[in-house]
C-alpha cells in the first residue's frame, strides 16, 4: 500500500513539473525570499496564480513526501 502511495506522489509530481514546464533543476528558495509565480487548475478547473494573491492574503505552500509515510 506505501509502495502505491509512493508512486502515486511520484507521478503527481512528474506531473506537475510537467504543467509547469520544469525543463531545468529547480534551484532552493531560502526563508525569506519570494516565491516564484505559478499557475495551476483548481479543484473547480478555473486556473489560479501565485501572484492573485499578491498583497491580499498570506499564502502557506505546503510540500510533503507523503501521507503518514515513516520516517
């Protein structure tokens, strides 16, 4: 069952780098520094960017290797 959750965050993240057209290494981004525009479907199929809620809300982008994965 983690194998199949596991490569089902594996392919959701080929994906997503995809959407986004990753074609280069992604390089870290410190604490403190903006975060990089981007575009991505919402769960209604309407397309969000990072930048609509720019000086709006605060904004939590949250990454993680997976549900109730050990450690």
């Amino acid at each position: 069952m983690l194998a199949k959750r596991t490569k089902r965050l594996f392919l959701l993240g080929v994906l997503l780098a995809g959407m986004l057209g990753v074609t280069s290494v992604a390089t870290a981004v410190e604490v403190g520094e903006k975060a990089p525009d981007f575009t991505l479907p919402s769960t209604t199929g309407e397309k969000i960017s990072l930048s609509q809620f720019q000086g709006k809300k605060p904004v939590l982008i949250e990454f993680y290797g997976g549900d109730f994965a050990p450690t």
